[in-house]
C-alpha cells in the first residue's frame, strides 16, 4: 500500500490530460464540427473527396507465437521491438536472426514488418544503435522504424537505413508546425497521442503535409500519464518507463484520508464502432493496436475484431461479430477515453473499479482441509493461464492449467508455497492456447522454417 500527497499527484481528468482545443492557430485550417459528429450506426461519415485504399490494421507482437497470430488474423502490418532500444523491454521480444525469417515471411505475404526503436538514446549510445540500425539495413530488411529520439532519424539514414521511419506518440506531434518539421527531418509517418479527441484528430488530418502519414491508436492499454511521457516509474523504481521499463506504479493501491483504490490505473482505449469516423481522414493511413506485452490470443481476436469494425462498418452483424471478440480477447474493461465528450465516460479507476486485464473466472474460498479452491464461472482449457489477484498483492501469482475444468466444478489451485491469497482473492483469466488458434499459427510454422538465414543477421 503507498501512499500519495494531493499536491504531487492529480486525478485523472480531462482538463489535465486534454490538449488545448485551440491547438492551431487562426491561419491554419478549421474542421467544421457538422462533419464530425459520432457516428456509430446509421449512415456513414462524409467520405474525403481523394480515392485512397483503407487504413492498415497495424498489431502487436512480443514474440513468435503472437507475430503468427496477427498474420493469420489478416494484419496489414506488426509492429515488434528487438532486445535494445524497445520501449517494451518486459516483452520476450525478438533477435535479428528470428526477424530476418519473419519479414521475408510477412513480404512473401504483401504484409509489412516494423521495429520499434522507441526508447530515449543516451549520450553514450549512439554508436550501439548505429550497428543495430545497420544490422537492421542489411540482414533484415523491415518496412519501418518506429522511433522516439529524433536523433535516430539521422543516425538510421546514416546507417543505410532505407525503410520507413515513423515517429512515436513518445515523440510528442500535436500540432501543424511540429507535423512539418517532422516530414522536414525525414519522417514517413506520426503516430498521433491517444489523448486528442475526435475534433483534434481531425485537425491533425487537415494540417497534415501531403507526404506525410497519420497512425492512431485505436485498442489497447492506457498510460496515465500523457501518450507515456512518464517518470513515475523512475521516481518510484529507478526503472524509466522512456527506457522501456515501466513497473507500472500506476496500477498500484493508493491510499488518501481514508479512501484507498487504484485511481491511476486506466482502463483499456476501445474505440471499436467509433472507428468509422475514422475512415474519411485522408492522411491517416494505419489504425494501431497496443499489446506487444499480450499473447496470441489477444491479438489474434483484437485484430480480426478492427479487420470487421474497417472492412464491414455497415454491417451491424459484423460489428456485433466484432464486438464479440474484443469481449472476448482477455483485455480490460474498455473505454473511449478522451476521444469524445461523452458524459461519465471513465478513463482511470475508481475505490472499487476494476481495471485488471483478464476475466474475471472467479474467485478463491478454502475448503475445510485448507486447500485453495477456484470454482470457474466458464469452462477451462488445457493450456490456460490464471493470474491470482493483483500485480501488488503479496499472494499475486500466474497459475497454469493443466487440464480441462468444467463450469463451476472445483477446481484446486497449485499455488507457489509461500503465496497465501486471502478468500475472495479474485482470479482472471489472462491467457488462453485454444486448440484452434494454435493450429492456425502451426500452419505458419513450416513456411517460416524454410526461409533461408542471413549471414548479416548471425
């Protein structure tokens, strides 16, 4: 339990994270708000004039098995980060070796592969990522680097380095003048913060240069801190979330006067129907799902999922379809965010919200051996993973299953020795290694093994 002072730490609301509305200044463009009301059903938002193909569905990979996943869910493009220079560091993440064989993979498809090179770059560093820039260049040829250190723009080029190179929401675009100096340092791509609203995106999109690319967020994990610019974690830890790190403190109990909850910890961004106001903004060219810490089911149903909130947004079946799987892809409790003005739309939780990833399967009791039990409220897998309460309870621990547990059968927990939940300790379901899903990525397995290795990458 720790504790916070009023004055160090502010609730999470609206007029502290939201940029100012008046973001451009009177000379640049104006977005009337007729044509950017919500849209969820119904008829669809005005189409820009331009002919141009859809957005990509742009998915997460921390590994392999979530890599495959994305590809047999039919993702435009994955993002992923090598073992330095990712601002997912906790990720199992990738060695050039296992990314040279999956990018020839993903091109022998017509999909793209983008490495993430998105943490800060100290001063002594520059040499290190020069040769990973250059390895990258030469052995393994990905579409794109993501970038959060603008000096890395010039180190990449420098390199040979002749892909794509996005800019991260870490790198703070949020106006007009900062997307014209982005393209002037020779940026294809920004990726847009996940605090603007709809108005302000479509702001973005107005006064975006013509050769340059717009990405958004669209699904996925919270930070509350803005677009991830946070020192918390260093303050608290010593571990720099901008370094890749994050021990997520602000997932943590706080207590204040007698309150106590998680009131820093936000809910997962779910924009899902809203998505169709999106498809008019000519410049933006990719919709972005968070998650390269999940497993391959998340991403399996998560992008399948925006596949048909994109390609059948007048569907109401498919949008119903599309639903569906998000409820059932082991995220957290959603939200829009500050995307719109919705009233009582929560971001952060609450003295008894629960913002947790997983479903909740129930909770635990002792029978009268003392032994744990867990009495599930769905059927269990062979493959399943369980996590025992929250990541700062001292019982807080991640259980396997072995074998399959019917409904509400009890089922006794193999808990650690020294783990001792209290009874009512609730339990989630984090994970799941469905038969299906696993053969669908075996069967890209073989097509992977016989791609030749590059010396370059060895």
């Amino acid at each position: 339990m720790l504790n916070f002072n009023k004055h160090e730490f502010h609730m999470h609301n609206k007029k502290a994270m939201r940029p100012k509305k008046n973001i451009f200044s009177p000379k640049q463009k104006k977005v009337s708000s007729q044509n950017i009301c919500l849209k969820t059903g119904g008829e669809r938002p005005p189409v820009a004039s331009h002919i141009s193909p859809p957005p990509e569905i742009l998915a997460p990979a921390g590994d392999m098995p979530a890599a495959l996943a994305a590809l047999a869910a039919g993702a435009d493009a994955v993002y992923l980060g090598l073992k330095h220079f990712s601002a997912r560091m906790q990720a199992e993440n990738f060695s050039t070796k296992e990314l040279s064989a999956l990018c020839d993979l993903a091109h022998s498809r017509g999909r793209r592969i983008y490495v993430a090179m998105n943490t800060l770059i100290k001063p002594k560093e520059p040499p290190q990522a020069y040769r990973l820039a250059r390895r990258l260049a030469s052995g393994v040829h990905p579409d794109a680097l993501i970038i959060q250190d603008v000096a890395m723009l010039d180190l990449a080029r420098q390199a040979g380095f002749d892909g794509e190179l996005h800019l991260s929401t870490l790198a703070n675009v949020t106006h007009q003048g900062a997307l014209e100096a982005a393209r002037s340092l020779g940026a294809a791509r920004v990726i847009v913060p996940r605090e603007l609203s709809l108005e302000e995106v479509a702001l973005m999109d107005e006064n975006c240069p013509e050769d340059l690319d717009l990405e958004m967020f669209v699904h996925g994990a919270l930070c509350y801190c803005v677009s991830g610019r946070c020192w918390w974690s260093s303050y608290m830890g010593g571990k720099s979330g901008l370094r890749g790190r994050c021990v997520q403190p602000c997932r943590r109990v706080y207590k204040q006067k007698g309150r106590e909850g998680r009131y820093f910890s936000c809910q997962d961004l779910s924009l899902d129907v809203l998505t169709r106001n999106l498809l008019a903004f000519k410049h933006l060219r990719s919709w972005k799902i968070e998650g390269r810490k999940k497993g391959p089911h998340y991403v399996y149903h998560v992008t399948n999922a925006y596949r048909l909130f994109r390609d059948e947004a007048d569907n109401p079946e498919a949008r119903k379809e599309a639903q569906r799987l998000i409820d059932m892809a082991l995220g957290r409790p959603g939200t829009r965010s500050l995307f719109t003005d919705m009233a009582g739309e929560a971001t952060a939780g609450t003295e008894n919200g629960q913002t947790s990833s997983g479903l909740l399967c129930g909770r635990i009791s002792k029978d009268d051996e003392g032994r744990y039990v867990l009495r599930p409220r769905l059927d269990l897998i062979r493959g399943d993973y369980l996590r025992v309460g929250y990541e700062d309870e001292p019982w807080h621990c991640t259980v396997p299953v072995s074998a399959k547990i019917d409904k509400n059968k009890d089922f006794y927990l193999p808990l650690p020795r020294m783990k001792r939940p209290k009874p009512g300790t609730p339990v989630f379901l984090i994970d799941r290694r469905e038969p299906e899903l696993m053969s669908l990525i075996a069967a890209w397995d073989p097509d992977l093994k016989r791609l030749p290795v590059r010396k370059e990458t060895i």
